[in-house]
C-alpha cells in the first residue's frame, strides 16, 4: 500500500481540536477583574498552542450553558475539552460534564492575585470541587494549575491536552 493511498487513523491526526469552556457563576463573586486577566491570559495561550480551538460564545453558568457549550464542541468535533474556572465556579455542575462527555477532561486553575493578603479568585478551590466529584463518580479527568502566561503551564497544556485527546482518539476506534 503506497502512502499517498493510506488513510489516516484517527490517533495519525494532528493536531487535536481542542474545546475550551470557561467556568463562571451566576452571581458575581471572588475577584471578577483578576478572573477576566486570567481569561485573556489563556485566550491568548489558546492562540499559540497549534491547536484548532472551538471556544463556546458565552461562558458556562448553570446546566443549560454547560450542555450548550458541550454541545457546540461535540458539533465542532473537538478532540478534547479543557476547562477552565479562574474563579470559582458552580461545581454542582460536574456531574452534567460527566454525563455529556464521558472522556476524561483537562481542568485548568489558574493563581491568586500576588498582590493582597486575601484569597480572592478561589480558582484551585472550584477545580478541587470538580475533580473531586469527578472522583467520586468514577471519571478520569487531567487537572493542572499555573498561569496561562507561564511557559511551564503551556507546556502542561499541551501535554494534559494530548493525554485527553488520545483517549478520545482511542474511543473512537472502538
């Protein structure tokens, strides 16, 4: 079989599309101003990772947002999901993830403000919530914290990414 006639596996694909939903709340909380500077931080990552990014329009605040923007990356066929709260989020939500996308997620926390003497974002706090109950549930999940600015946290990224997406790759093979 000559290789221009092989056809492509779905673990041969490069690179993976990647879902990123951010995690909000309904009621304002924590500290707002840093979550958006981490927000844009990590769109601005997003854009150097060589990866097709799918990034739902609003964030995810209740189970109707968080199904609609899984939905919008299922339609998108995103090879793996990242998401990402840089305050705390409703982590009664993680079942729903759970339901909808049953490979494992990457869950990103970002860093307090290095200025104050007060927690003020609770990023870690709402990623632990999750990953916690995505334990508890029996649903592997990546998880990663540091600033999306950071080399170091696009390189977990990438890797945390390319774990994910090779078990979904795997699945579909199946």
């Amino acid at each position: 079989m000559n290789q221009q006639s092989k056809q492509q596996t779905p673990l041969e694909k490069k690179p993976p599309a990647l879902g990123v939903i951010f995690l909000g709340r309904k009621r304002p909380g924590f500290d707002m101003e840093w979550g958006r500077q981490m927000e844009g931080r990590a769109r601005q990552k997003q854009q150097e990772c060589g990866c097709a990014v799918v990034e739902p329009p609003e964030k995810a605040v209740d189970d109707s947002t968080l199904r609609q923007a899984i939905e919008a990356c299922k339609e998108k066929a995103v090879d793996a999901l990242v998401l990402l709260q840089t305050t705390m989020a409703d982590g009664r939500l993680a079942p729903t993830l759970a339901q909808l996308w049953p490979d494992p997620p990457v869950l990103w926390a970002t860093p307090e403000k290095p200025e104050g003497d007060s927690v003020g974002s609770c990023s870690l706090v709402g990623t632990h919530a999750w990953a916690s109950t995505l334990r508890q549930m029996g649903h592997p999940f990546q998880i990663l914290y540091g600033d999306p600015g950071a080399a170091e946290t696009g390189k977990q990224v990438r890797e945390a990414v390319h774990l994910a997406a090779t078990v979904h790759r795997l699945r579909q093979c199946a």
